[in-house]
C-alpha cells in the first residue's frame, strides 16, 4: 500500500513559472509599436500641413469688431475642406482642436481659442452655417455641431464647433446664414454697379 505521504506530493504541483523574460519582450515590442503608430500619425500631419501650405494667414480681429449680435463658448472641433468631413485642415493652427469664445457681429465671426491661435472671419468670407454630426473625425449625435462655411485663400472651408448648451446651434445657424445672405447681396450690388459704371 502506498504511503499517504506519497500521494500528498503527487497531489502537490509545483505552480507554473512566470517567464518574465518573455511577458517584459511583449510589452516592450507593443510600446515600439505604439510609439511608431504615433510617428507615423505625425509626419502625415506634417505632410498635410506641407501640402497645405499656400493658405494666407488667417485675418486677426478688427480693433472696433462691432457690437455682439451672438455669444457661444464650447469646443472647436477643427476644419476640413468644404462638404468633404474627413479631409482635415491642419495649416495655420486650424488642426488644433480647443476650447472656444465665438462672437458674432455685424463685420464677422470672431473666434477666440486659449492654448490655440485666435482667428476671424470676415462677413464678406462667410458663406453659410448648418447643423450636422460630424466632422474630421469627430462624430457626435445628430445636429450636435455648428458647422460655419467660410472662404479662405480660394478656399471654402468648414469649420466645427459645439456649444456648451447645444440649445444654442439654430439662432446661430439662422444669424450667420441671415449675415452671409445679406453680404453675398451686398457684394453682388456692389460689383454689378461698379461694371455699370465702366
């Protein structure tokens, strides 16, 4: 008969060693990886910025801006090229997502962004608002971003910004298409009269 002692051994294994060699391996090469992802993403950016580069420097606010018609403080959520949502803008800061001050007046839009460089739009460049769900890679629920067409260098643009009371978005989406309908006519009177008089 087998001692009881024999059988308490058998019964005992010795718990599976750790081959930390090989677990220290796996993380290292999954930081490497991590880190090369991270690089790649940024010389595409900076490849975009490049492409990119022929776009003016934004204009800076009027000293006498005009009295505000409309307030908003919320989230910038970038640029991309008009009704193309996913080809992003990143020249002249505009790639930089930040927190946002807008003010809508009689000459423009103006935007301020802390941590992120400042821009304005000239009423003559606006060219429209609507309410939409995404943007450069940003998708939220339906109608929760402002998005303001603008023309920039030969460019239309749009840009993406969500207020802190989403409420807010359709008196902006009806300021700003009231203010780009109003300049547009203005411009087209203007030039029509100026050919008339040649």
């Amino acid at each position: 008969m087998t001692p009881p002692l024999i059988h308490l051994a058998e019964a005992q294994k010795s718990a599976p060693v750790t081959d930390w060699a090989a677990r220290i391996g796996w993380v290292v090469g999954l930081l490497v990886f991590i880190v090369f992802v991270y690089w790649l993403m940024r010389q595409g950016w900076k490849w975009r910025g490049t492409l990119q580069g022929d776009l003016p420097e934004l204009p800076a606010t009027p000293e006498n801006p005009g009295t505000p018609l409309l307030t908003l403080t919320g989230r910038y959520h970038g640029s991309t090229t008009a009704g193309q949502w996913l080809d992003r803008i990143v020249a002249r800061g505009l790639g930089t997502r930040s927190r946002a001050e807008l003010t809508l007046t009689g000459q423009g839009l103006d935007v301020v962004r802390p941590g992120a460089a400042d821009f304005f739009v000239p009423a003559a460049a606006l060219r429209g608002a609507r309410l939409d769900k995404g943007i450069a890679g940003k998708v939220l629920t339906e109608g929760g971003l402002l998005i303001v067409t603008w023309e920039h260098g030969g460019r239309q643009i749009d840009s993406g910004f969500r207020s802190d009371r989403a409420d807010e978005h359709p008196a902006w989406v009806e300021a700003l298409n009231e203010l780009s309908t109003t300049e547009h006519h203005t411009s087209t009177t203007e030039h029509t009269e100026t050919e008339g008089a040649r």
